[in-house]
C-alpha cells in the first residue's frame, strides 16, 4: 500500500513539474507581451494566437507614410483567412510621430481608412525601448534581430509565434516579396 501510496505521489510531483514548465514555455515569447491599444486599453498580443501577424512600427510624418494604403489593402486582402497587421506608432526618428494616440488615430483612419489594429505610440530602440521592439530585435536570431533602422520596418510572425521574417521600410507590405511570405504563413 505504501509503495502505492509513493507511486502516485512520485506521479503527481512529476505531472505538476511539467504543468510548471508548459506554463512557462506558453509565457514566454511573442505571445507574452501586452500593451496598450490606441485607445488605451489592454491588448495582449496573445489575442491573436494562431494567425499570421505583421507588426510595423509606423509614423504620420514619414516619406513612407503613404505605405499606410498598402498596409490597409493587404490587411483586407488575407484578414479572412487569418492574418493581422498591428501598427505601433513610434517617434524614434525624426519626430515623425509627435502626435497624441488620438491624433494618430485620427489621422490614420481619415486619411488611410485603417482599420487594422492599432497600439499606442512606443518607443522601438533606445533606453526607453518597448519590451516586445526588444523581442524583435535581440531574441529573433539571425537575420531577423538588429536594431530598428527606420519607421515602417516590418516583422512577420506565423500561426504559433515565431517570427519568420523581417521586412526593411523600403520594402512594401504590397510587395510580391511580402505578400508571398504571407501567402506562405497562410497555407
């Protein structure tokens, strides 16, 4: 009875030891962030847990603003088949961004017609940088970390968190080059 009574106590350490570990893997990586909308209010990026996301770090005074058109229009492209696009206004070059999170937000929608998500404005490199640029841009690996050169640098994430790609702000988001990743994540 005793050498039961052990067995399923030795059964039930290791069951919670591997809960422990499931949970701190599920807690770590993209999914872990949460930031505030532009609306203020909490957005974890977990919400979007299983679909195709293109994070953009954007800005209303930019020579490549007008790429706000193309993001929208690949947005509502490939958003009934599971993809998003979250925008994060950052003020890191330029002072392209010196608006308020409504003045970005009404910008945007009246100029561009954006509804894709939208976060509050961050700081994408710096002492003051946001975690999740953070993420981006130091735990990626190869190819895809570095430092944030501009507004409109783009990073692909697939269906489970990984991000798969960077995309430099020269490269449109209605570029074969992009919507051929994205139509790759989508399969």
């Amino acid at each position: 009875m005793r050498t039961n009574a052990v067995h399923l106590a030795r059964c039930l350490l290791i069951g919670a030891i591997l809960i422990m570990a499931t949970s701190l893997s599920a807690g770590s990586g993209l999914y872990s962030f949460t930031l505030i909308s532009i609306d203020g209010k909490p957005a974890p990026l977990a919400d979007y847990k299983g679909k195709v996301i293109l994070i953009v770090n954007v800005a209303s005074r930019c020579g490549y603003t007008p790429q706000y058109s193309a993001l929208e229009a690949t947005y509502e492209k490939y958003k009934d088949r599971g993809f998003v696009i979250l925008g994060f206004p950052a003020n890191n070059f330029g002072a392209q961004e010196p608006g308020t999170n409504e003045e970005i937000k009404t910008f945007c929608s009246r100029k561009y017609n954006v509804t894709f998500p939208m976060y509050s404005k961050i700081s994408v490199k710096g002492a003051d940088q946001a975690p999740l640029y953070s993420y981006l841009t130091k735990d990626t690996g190869a190819g895809i970390s570095g430092e944030i050169q501009w507004n409109f640098t783009k990073f692909l994430v697939d269906r489970n968190g990984n991000v798969v790609q960077r995309f430099e702000p020269a490269i449109t988001p209605d570029s074969s080059q992009i919507t051929g990743a994205i139509e790759k994540q989508l399969q």
